[in-house]
C-alpha cells in the first residue's frame, strides 16, 4: 500500500476539524515501522509538487488536484498499484517516508 501526502498550510483545516489530516502529514505514527511495515506500507511526501501539468489559471484546483495534476505524482501512484517500484528521490527511515520532490527553498 502506497500513500501520498502533501504538506501545505493546514492551520485553517486544523481549526475546523479539530484534527489533523492525513493528506497532510500523513498518519500521526506513521514513523512507527512496527505498526506501518514497511514491507506493507509506503509513505511518499508529496511537498514541493513542481511539475503540474496546467497554471493556477487553468487548474486553479491544483494543489488539491496534485495527484492528478502532476506527472511526478500520477508515474508514482500508477508504478505502485502495478505493483513495480517507484523512482523517488530518497527515502528518510526516521520518518519512514519516500520524497518526490528536492525540499522547498524558502528564501
């Protein structure tokens, strides 16, 4: 099983649902490898999506629209229901979480 998620701002989210989502930072224990094996259980980071396919006027929907708006995103999710392994960039074992995408830059 294979899971994308997707960092943004979820504070407004949080308030309203007084809770966390998991499109947004995954399950709370998704470093827990005993729980989530990794011979089971894949996490891919979805942050940073760079590489959508329309502009924000085209798809103003992008960035809850990424699964299907960035090439990146739908290759990894068709590569992992066929059951093949997924190109990601790394793979951080402290979070038990694959990375699409090079960390945003804030400047």
């Amino acid at each position: 099983m294979s899971r994308s998620f997707l960092t943004r701002d979820a504070r407004p989210i949080r308030v309203v649902n007084q809770e966390d989502r998991l499109v947004h930072d995954g399950p709370p224990n998704m470093a827990d490898t005993h729980f989530f094996s990794t011979s089971v259980y894949e996490f891919a980071d979805c942050t940073g999506v760079n590489d959508f396919i329309n502009s924000p006027l085209e798809a103003p929907d992008q960035s809850r629209q990424y699964y299907r708006q960035s090439p990146t995103v739908r290759a990894d999710i068709a590569a992992s229901l066929a059951g093949l392994v997924p190109t990601r960039l790394k793979y951080d074992a402290k979070k038990n979480v694959y990375s699409l995408f090079p960390p945003l830059l804030i400047a």
